[in-house]
C-alpha cells in the first residue's frame, strides 16, 4: 500500500477495518456476521413504507426526538435526554473515541474481542491497548486501573467472539476504579440475561451503546444509540453530523421500540436454536463457550478451523474463521434459523467424517 503525502501519517500507517463479507443475497448460508435470520416485525416495514410517503424532500428530525421519546419509554429510562441516536451503534462508537480520545492519548479494549476500537483510535492517532480476559473470559483487575494517558475503556458485553458476559456488579467494580469513561457495548445484550443500564444511571462516567442491526433484524436500516446521563449526551450532540439520521430509519428504529413482545419472542427462540448448536458441536468434539449472545465461539481439538471454515464455504456455508495473534484461533458461528443451523453441522460432520476415514 503506498502512503499518499497528503494524508495524515496516521491515516498512512493504518490498516483498514476488514468487516465480515457480505455477499450478494442467497448465494451462502449466512452464518458469520450474527445478523438476524428471521426479518424485523412488521410494524417496522410498514413504519418505513409509510415514511417513504412523507415529505422526503425536508430534512429530518436532527435529533430523532421521536425515537428518543420511544427508546426511554421502552428502556425505562427517566427521559428522552438520556438518548442519542446513531446511523449504527458503531457512528455512536465513533463519536464517543472523537469526543473522548486526542491524539497520543489511549483507549483500552479486552482481548480478544471486537477490534473495530483499533481503528477508531487509530484514526485519531491515538493509541489503544488490549488487556487480556482471564480464561474465564472475565476482565482481570488491571483492565480497571487508571492513568494519566487512559481516556476511554471499551467493554463488550455480551463479548464478541466469545458471546461471554461479565456480570454488571463487576463492571460496576470496574468503572468505579477507573477515572476515566467506560463504554459497555451492549450490541448482543438483547439474547443476555441482564444488562447494564442501570449503572448509567449510578455513574456518569459509564455508557451504554446498542444496535438495531442484530435482536431486531435491522442490520440494513442502521440505527444504533447511546444511553448516557443527560449532561453527557448534550456534549457528544456537538460532534455527531447535523443529520446523522435518516428519515426512513428513523421510523423504522421508533416503530421497532413498540415491539417488545416480538424482541422477547425472537430472542428466546434465537436462543433455543443457540443451545441447540452449542449441544450438537460439543457432540461433534468441539469446545463450545458457554454464549449469551446469538452466536457461539468453538474450537476443535484437531485445530482444522481454517479448513473447517473453507470446507463450510465450498458448501455455501459461511461462517467466521478467526485469528487472534498469540492467543489462537477458532471459529464463529452465528445462530441461523434452526435449518440453516443444521444444514451447517451436517457439513461439520462430513468434514469430520472424511478427516477421519483418511487417517
Ligand atoms: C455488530 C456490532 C456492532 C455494530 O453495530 P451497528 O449498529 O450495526 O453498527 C457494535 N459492536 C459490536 C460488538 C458488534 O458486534
């Protein structure tokens, strides 16, 4: 890659996030992005279509107060000003690490885990350093500990790749040890058993980011949103583009607040299928992370992963092969509607079947 003068060196010096791939519609099996299977309720469609007949000629509502109106109600949270909207959970990420990290200061994340928080330091030529989860896939104290450089610690929860949760009392622990923000991203939280709201309410310095793209199926509208304590909001308002969200998601994103029925329902039923895959790899010889989000993480004790994952897309299968440097690898399942599932360990275990027929 050759670095153009005109551009900041940081920009020159990084590399590019690589999202997973997203092919073109029914060519695969789509089981390595944790999108929904099943299509968002029908009131959102019909939120949106009705959108599409209003005055698209004006711009929108700046602040989406409608869904923020929404969003509170349903969370219950004490009001629409604890609430900004996002075109996906990851612009909010963008304007928390523009309003929070300069340049040469630092971002923590765990490792491994969701490495779009390096980019985004990395376009602010700031630094970000991973501390590394216990086998348990909890947080060792050092992940809470202050200093003078640290100005914003990245937290997953429910975790990706691992679909691990630290439980809310201890990332309450963790952010009254630090001094700086501690952003839990709850893009999974949906299939979780509990969720940390309530410390945003507790704690000032702690913020909550979520996502329509994966509970609620609404990975192609991009809607994602922040919770934080009103003073706080107020500020990143400043740094989020004047119009950062559309009319038509908009819509869509207050029409899907009102469906908490439908949410409540396809996650437990994403769940199901959830348990169902952990118990039939384990029956294949997988290891499985014991997930609370609508994925699985597995290795096999043979270590073909990489094969594994090719073999699966050779066969329209596709699923995540991931590398993490010095830790290892393994693989990334996302929880399909229970024949998509089951069309993907039947293949699994042809590849384990030949494997060991040629030994
Ligand atoms: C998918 C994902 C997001 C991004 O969500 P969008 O709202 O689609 O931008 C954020 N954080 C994590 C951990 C995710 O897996």
């Amino acid at each position: 890659m050759s670095e153009s003068s005109f551009l900041r060196p940081a920009l020159g010096k990084m590399l590019p996030y690589a999202p997973g791939e997203q092919p073109p519609p029914g060519k695969y099996i789509k089981l390595n992005t944790n999108e929904n299977p099943y299509p968002p309720p029908s009131p959102v469609v019909e939120a949106i279509r009705s959108a599409a007949g209003g005055p698209l000629n004006r711009y929108p509502d700046p602040m989406a107060t409608a869904f923020r109106r929404a969003a509170a109600e349903s969370l219950g949270l004490p009001g629409p000003e604890w609430v900004l909207a996002g075109n996906g959970s990851d612009e909010i990420l963008t304007i928390l690490v523009r309003g929070l990290v300069g340049e040469g200061q630092r971002l923590r994340l765990p490792y491994p885990s969701y490495i779009l928080y390096r980019t985004l330091a990395d376009i602010q030529a700031a630094n970000w350093e991973q501390v590394g989860f216990d086998p348990g896939w909890q947080p060792p104290d050092a992940f809470g500990q202050s200093d003078s450089d640290l100005r914003l610690v990245l937290l997953p929860n429910p975790n990706s790749p691992s679909g691990t949760v630290v439980p809310p009392p201890r990332v309450s622990e963790l952010a009254e040890s630090l001094d700086c923000p501690l952003v839990v991203d709850e893009a999974y939280v949906d299939f979780a058993e509990q969720n940390c709201l309530e410390l945003v309410q507790q704690n000032e310095r702690v913020m909550v980011t979520r996502t329509l793209s994966k509970s609620y199926g609404l990975a192609g509208v991009r809607f994602g949103f922040l919770v934080a304590q009103p003073q706080v909001i107020s500020e990143f308002a400043k740094i989020k583009d004047s119009y950062n969200c559309d009319a038509l998601s908009i819509a869509a994103a207050t029409a899907a607040m009102g469906c908490g029925e439908w949410l409540r329902e396809t996650c437990s039923k994403m769940n199901v299928t959830r348990e169902r895959l952990a118990v039939r790899l384990t029956e294949l010889g997988f290891e499985v992370t014991p997930s609370q989000a609508n994925f699985v993480w597995c290795t096999h004790p043979s270590g073909h992963h990489e094969a594994m994952y090719e073999y699966l897309r050779n066969n329209q299968i596709l699923i995540r092969y991931m590398q993490f440097p010095s830790w290892g690898d393994g693989l990334r399942i996302s929880v399909g509607t229970d024949e998509q599932v089951d069309a993907c360990l039947l293949v699994l275990n042809r590849f384990l079947e030949q494997v060991s027929s040629s030994k």
